[in-house]
C-alpha cells in the first residue's frame, strides 16, 4: 500500500503545476467553489427566513380570526335579546304580561317516566365533557344503536 502511495506521489508532473495555466484554472474553480457554497448557504437563509414569515403569517391570520369573534361576541352581548335572556335566565325575570311559574324540582321529577330522569341526569353529567368527547360517545351510541343521552 505505501508503495503505491509513493509511486502516485512520484509520477505527479510537478512542472505541470508551475504552469501559470493550471495555476489559473485552480484558483478559478477554487472561486467558483467558494462561489457556489456562498450561494447555497444564502438560498438555505433565505429557506428558512420565508418559513418564518409564513409561520408568523398564519399566527396573524388566526389572531385576525379570534378578534373577529370576540368583536361578534361582544356584538351579541349588546343585543337586546342576549340581555332578555340572561334576565330570564339569571334574576328569574320574565316580559311584561308574562306569567312566571316556580315548580319545585322534586314536583317536576315526579311527572316524568325514569327513563327521562336518566338521559336528563347524562345530559347533566355531559354538559362539563369537552365537545370532542360529547362527538366519540355520540358516534358510539349511533353505532352501538343505543338511544342518545347527550340530546
């Protein structure tokens, strides 16, 4: 093996390299390499530069989105309906000529089949589960063929 390294590094025509020609040509592609990998490293900048921009242009648009709805919802709660209903709802009170009926809730019980009681009962349980969840045990129940507690 060091043989053949040492007759390769013998049978180099050294002269050829003194020659102002080669001389040119290895200082040329070294400048087209330096060149070329300059390029390389602005266009991987550049790369990544844009998917930031995208990145923080998607974030824009879904702030964008989530003002519009807090401007609706802010909307909604100015209206006379939303505040009609949250005094029905919250203080008990009800539109002028109205007549307002307070049924105890063991009264109201009373009059409804057991089976009524227990979907009224799941649909409490269900009320704090997350939409997702309410979605998997519908989907559950329709394929199940089981009556659906969470309506």
């Amino acid at each position: 093996m060091f043989y053949k390294i040492k007759n390769y590094y013998q049978s180099i025509n050294w002269e050829s390299l003194r020659n102002l020609k080669t001389i040119g040509l290895i200082v040329f592609a070294v400048v087209v390499l330096l060149i070329t990998w300059s390029g390389v490293k602005t266009i991987q900048s550049n790369y990544d530069l844009q998917k930031q921009i995208s990145a923080i242009q998607q974030q824009n648009q879904v702030q964008l989105l989530e003002n519009e709805n807090l401007q609706l919802e802010n909307d909604y709660y100015n209206t006379n309906q939303y505040l009609e209903l949250s005094a029905r709802q919250e203080l008990g009170l009800g539109a002028s000529g109205e007549t307002e009926l307070i049924v105890p809730q063991s009264v109201a019980l009373a009059h409804l089949s057991p089976a009524s009681v227990s979907q009224t009962a799941g649909a409490k349980m269900n009320f704090n589960q997350p939409e997702y969840q309410k979605n998997f045990e519908s989907w559950m129940n329709f394929f199940l063929h089981r009556s659906n507690n969470s309506d």
